[in-house]
C-alpha cells in the first residue's frame, strides 16, 4: 500500500511540474524591437511611437517592446554604424526579439546591412519609407514596407488653386537621405506643371533661410521638407523651431507635407499623419506572431491623411474658407456655425422634422424600455422596431428627393437593398451592410437645394448647369455632416457617390481606395438602376448593354474588385429591381 502511494505521490508530483511549466511558457510575452530612425524629439517619431503604443495595449497577448533611437538627423555615417551595431549586439541576444519594427529610410538602411547578424529569420515591418525601390538584399522575404506617400501633386495643385499667381515655388529640403529621396520624387511631380518653376533651396542656414523667405517675391510659395542644414556646426534645430522661426517674417506661404509642422506658422496642405503607420506596424504582425487586437484602435483609419490649415495663417494671407478644399480640417481657430451650414439654412425645417421625428422616436424606445426591463425578448424586438421606423424616415426623405428629380421612389429603395447586397458578398461586417442599406437612401439628399428646372430637364445639360447640379454632392454633405456617427458616413457616402476609382471623378477628384468603400458601392448600384431605369432624358437600357457598360468601367469609374462582384452576381440584382418595380 506504501508502495503504492508513493508512486502516486511521484506521478502527481511530475504532473504538477509538467503544468506549471505550460502554464508558464503560455505567459512568454512577444517581445518587439522597436528600431526608430530619429530621435524621441522629433514629433512624427513620436506619433508612429503612440500609435504602436495604442494598439498593443489592446493585443489579446502580453507584448514587451525595446524601444532604440538612431538619431540619424544628428549623426549618420558609417563608423556610427559599425558602432551602433556592436551596441544592439552587446544590448540584445540574437534570439531575444520575435519581430523588428523600423521607423524611416534610415532605420531600414540599417537593418538590410546588419539584420541578417543581428536578427536572422524573424519578420520586419518597416513603415514610413520614402524609398520606392530600396536595395531589400536577402530581407526581402521576411519585410514587409509601409511607404510615406508625401502627396506632391496634390499640394502642388492646392498651392495652384490657392493662389492663382504662382509662378516660383521654393523647395526647403536639407541633404538628409530622406530628404533627397523626397526632393527627387518632387522635381518629378513638379514636371507635371511646365508653368511652375522650382528652386530648391537646401545649403542655405536656418537664419539665412529666414532671411530669404522675408524678401520672396508675391508670385511664389515655398514648401518644407526636412531643414536641419547646420549639423556639421553642432546645430540642431527640432521641427516646430524650423517652423516657426522661417515662418515668422515669410512673406510667403508654406505648405508641408506633414502634420507635426502645423500649429507653428506653416499653412498646410494636404498631411499625412504618422500615427496611423504605428498603428499598421503593428496590425501586420498580427497572424506573423499569432495575436489578435481585441479592440479598435482611437483615430484609426480615419485619422490616416487629410487636408489640414492653420486658421491663423489661412486669415493672414487672406484667403477665404470658401477656397478651401471641402472636408477640410482647421486648427487654431473657431469654427463658424453659419459658415459650415451657410448653403442648407433654405432646407434645414425639412432635416429638423425628420431629426425631431428620430429623437421621438428613441425617447418612446426609452420609455418602452423602462417598462420592458425585465423583459428582455421585447427590448430587443422594441430595438429593430425602432431601426425600422428610422430606415422608414430616410427612405421617405429618398423618395421625396427622387421625386422632386423626376425619378420613383423605388429607386432609393432598390438601391439601398442593392448596396446591402454587394457590402455583404464583399465581405463587409454584418454591422456595416446593414448600416449601409439604412444610410444609402440619403446619397442624393443634396438635390434638395438643386432647381427643379435643371433636375427635370429633359435634354443635354449645359456646362454651366452641370456645375450646378455637380453641388448637390457638398450640399448632401452639409446637410447630414453636422449628426453623429451614423450621419457622418451617410454624410460621406453623399459627398463621394459621384467619385470616381481613376481620380476623374467629383468634387474632390478622390483616387482608389481614398474613396469611402460605402460610397463605392453605392456608386455601382445607383448607376446600375439609374442605366436599367426609364428617366426624363433617356430610356432603360437593356441588361447587355449595362454589362458591357460595367466591363468597360472596372478599375476606371467603378473599384474594380467591386465590379467584378456585381458582374458575378448580376443576376441577384436583377432579382431586386423585380421585387420592388416603379
């Protein structure tokens, strides 16, 4: 019996031990290099940084970053990095890192030297790379590169819509690896407008800069890139003293490409903003290393490009708002109420009555659902009750709108159910194909403003009449952009449904995926019912000519991914104008 019970005692004792270690080898954190190019000074480092930081602390496992800064704006050569090896190697061992995350051209250059000794056979992310065709060696299979698309040809563009006399633009760009690469990519971007003449401007100090932006002639604008040109004299300036000190005395006005410089003197432009790079950094690791994030993560997609102004700045060089690209954001300034709705106070008793309607609506929910509490089966039947009145509300609001076109009612319907569709065979969450058959009906709510005498035409119309009727995509805008979260992408899909996938499209010439996904499928199935449709300028088309017109177009009017679903399933679409005919 002894025997016996010490055998027991041993094999429980084994058991015991065998768990414990599991249990602790499943606690094993995932352990990330976070390899930056600059310093913690520099802003946009720090902003990728936030956005690593904001989507691990959301990750299902336990992450552990190592967070080491090149500061290759003060020092970058190639004794630095023989040396800045020798202390990662002795800081690290070889196999303490499961994954590398590299800010920047200059990090990135580091590890295709050094990343096979230091780091072998683990995946690297690399974001905010400038370099479109980086010498990747033998990285190549395990990297995967984010690239900081400055967009050169849309600011330039602003610049040129902003200021009509343009003729000169000076570049302020330092000899730094990024900065080359940029100035290469925006003298070739530059090509593109012959009227313009650029002058770069890169050997000249801080004060000496600021002296010639004092001096610049009415008929230029000066962009800024990087501007540290004083290193080899001990002097370095952070981005917020380079922006403020050479926009001080600048006669001109300077646009940048980046975020981190607005709020000190500089204009704006159209941003990128390295945050949302942080946050992809780590979102691309995370099937790599096998963690999920739980969570979504604060001001990302949303907040991943944009146009962006100084109010300050926008009044000193008298520019009107009116100008500005619509969607715009401002900072430093208060936002005018009767500025933002100044084109729908005509229409606003329509959108009060059905806002009113909503808000009676949710607070007889409320009170059911007090009365309801312990009932949980008719709170939830209460709940799509109240969905359904409010999609009642927006499509009767379609229709009106629709009619007033010279359109049915059906249209709206049919194309709400039709843009459920396609979300769904896409592979949108069921949250978003159905918001999107809730919202869809609102996309032409802009016509309101629009005169019937154009909207009923029977004819060609007029480019002047086609300007007019081009605005009914700002006003839808106007109208819905002032609600929540709902309204605001019904506020999106109405501002971008006349967008087009090759950038040739309205108001804002949006290209690929810089449209709302909800306004691309939208557009197809508005165009789809609208061609398949009997309208006062044109009869239906026969379903073989709308095909061959959807050929045609993917990967041109329409996303061409979207497209090809729609053809696929053509048939079901059909179906749908079957069951709700004019």
């Amino acid at each position: 019996m002894r025997y016996i019970l010490s055998i027991l005692l041993v094999f429980f004792s084994l058991y015991s031990s065998v768990s414990c270690a599991q249990s602790i080898g499943t606690k094993k954190p995932i352990n990330i290099l976070v390899l930056h190019s600059y310093s913690p000074s520099y802003e946009w480092t720090m902003n990728i940084e936030k956005g690593i930081q904001n989507t691990i602390i959301n990750a299902d496992k336990n992450i552990r970053l190592s967070i080491e800064y090149m500061d290759s704006k003060r020092i970058d050569n190639e004794q630095y990095h023989v040396e800045y090896k020798r202390y990662l190697s002795s800081k690290y061992t070889t196999n303490y890192f499961d994954a590398v995350i590299a800010s920047d051209d200059n990090a990135l250059n580091f590890l295709t030297t050094n990343a096979n000794n230091l780091y072998p056979d683990i995946p690297i992310v690399a974001v905010g790379i400038n370099n479109l065709s980086p010498d990747l060696g033998t990285l190549k299979k395990r990297l995967t590169l984010y690239y900081e698309r400055d967009h050169i040809a849309k600011n330039l563009e602003l610049a040129r819509s902003l200021f009509p006399q343009v003729k000169t633009i000076y570049l302020l760009s330092d000899n730094s690896l990024t900065s080359q690469l940029i100035r290469k990519h925006f003298l070739s971007e530059a090509d593109k407008f012959p009227q313009l003449t650029v002058q770069i401007i890169s050997d000249k100090s801080l004060e000496e800069a600021t002296s010639f932006l004092s001096r610049a002639p009415s008929d230029s604008v000066a962009f800024l890139t990087h501007y540290n040109t004083e290193l080899d004299k001990g002097r370095y300036y952070d981005y917020a003293a380079i922006a403020s000190v050479l926009s001080e005395n600048s006669t001109i006005p300077i646009f940048v490409f980046w975020e981190h410089y607005i709020g000190y003197g500089v204009l704006g432009g159209y941003v990128n903003r390295s945050y949302s790079l942080g946050v992809q950094s780590v979102l691309s690791l995370t099937q790599k290393l096998n963690f999920t994030v739980t969570e979504k993560v604060s001001d990302f997609p949303s907040g991943w490009e944009g146009y962006l102004f100084d109010s300050s700045v926008v009044e000193r060089f008298h520019l009107k708002r009116q100008k500005l690209p619509h969607a715009s954001s401002i900072v430093n300034g208060p936002s005018s109420y009767l500025f933002e709705n100044r084109n729908i106070i005509t229409v606003s008793a329509l959108l009060v009555i059905m806002m009113l309607g909503i808000i009676i609506t949710q607070y007889i929910a409320i009170l059911r659902k007090k009365e309801l509490n312990g009932n949980k089966s008719h709170i939830l039947a209460l709940q799509k009750k109240t969905l359904t009145v409010q999609k009642e509300m927006i499509e009767v609001l379609g229709e009106a709108i629709e009619t007033r076109s010279g359109e049915t009612g059906s249209h709206v319907r049919r194309v709400a159910k039709m843009s459920h569709l396609l979300g769904k065979i896409y592979g949108l969450p069921s949250t978003e194909y159905e918001l999107i058959e809730v919202i869809s009906p609102m996309h032409d709510v802009g016509k309101i403003g629009i005169s019937e005498a154009i909207l009923d035409k029977p004819g060609k119309l007029t480019q002047d009449e086609r300007k007019i009727i081009e605005q009914h995509t700002v006003l839808g805008y106007q109208l819905l952009s002032t609600g929540g979260e709902i309204m605001q992408s019904a506020a999106r899909i109405a501002l971008e449904h006349h967008e087009r996938w090759d950038g040739k499209g309205y108001p804002n010439q949006l290209v690929a995926d810089e449209i709302y996904i909800f306004a691309r499928i939208t557009a197809i199935t508005d165009v789809f019912d609208a061609l398949m449709s009997k309208r006062c300028y044109k009869e239906p088309w026969p379903l073989d000519k709308v095909i061959i017109l959807f050929e045609k177009e993917c990967g041109k009017q329409f996303d061409p991914d979207l497209c090809r679903l729609f053809l696929n399933n053509i048939q079901k679409f059909v179906d749908i104008r079957k069951d709700y005919p004019d």
